[in-house]
C-alpha cells in the first residue's frame, strides 16, 4: 500500500492513545516553535494538522506543562554518556551554541500564527 493509503497504524494504539500522542506531539512542536504551550494553541495545531482528540486533552496537557521549558526538559532527558570528554568538548563551544540559538530565532514558524492576541 502507498504511504497514507493504508489507514492502519503500525503501533497497536487505541483511540485515547493516540489522541495523547497527538497532543504530546503538538506541545512538542510550540515549544520547539517557541510558542506558548496553551490549549488554544494546541488545538489550532491539531487543526489545521486535520487531528481530533476530546476537548480535555489539550487543556490537560497546557496545564500540566504550564510554567515548564519542555525544550530543556528534553535536554536533560538525554542519556548520560559525555563523561569527561563530553565537558571538554563543551568548554569551546558557547560562542557557536549562541549564534546557533540567534539564528533559530530568526527561524519562521511555518505560516502559523499561534499568538494571536484577537
């Protein structure tokens, strides 16, 4: 079957787990977007991805990650393997790791507009 022909999913998910992944996945985006993690955020890009999930989900997930930087979350959840060569290799690198991060600011955001104060 062609990609996006066959509807069937390649994981056994029901239907709760696969709207919780969807959200996960959309809180995921904003914040790599740097837009703020909210439910209404979270489901204009639900939307306009074509995805439906019960009306809690989103509200459920921007509460519980509110006040969090899911970006430095994911930072820290990287295994542990640097050891000492990992620190030394670091020590040169925060002249490149800043101009790397004004460039990601530059970066456009798809087309989305995801704080829009109206």
């Amino acid at each position: 079957a062609r990609l996006g022909v066959d509807k069937k999913m390649p994981l056994n998910l029901n239907n709760k787990q696969v709207q919780e992944l969807a959200t996960s996945y959309a809180c995921m985006v904003l914040a790599d977007c740097e837009a703020k993690v909210n439910d209404e955020n979270i489901n204009k890009l639900l939307g306009a991805a074509g995805v439906k999930v019960e009306p809690f989900y989103p509200k459920l997930f921007s509460q519980l990650l509110a006040g969090k930087d899911l970006v430095e979350m994911f930072a820290k959840a990287g295994g542990s393997g640097g050891g000492a060569g990992g620190a030394a290799a670091g020590e040169g690198g925060e002249g490149e790791e800043k101009k790397e991060e004004k460039k990601e600011e530059e970066e456009d955001d798809g087309g989305f507009d995801f704080d829009d104060d109206e």
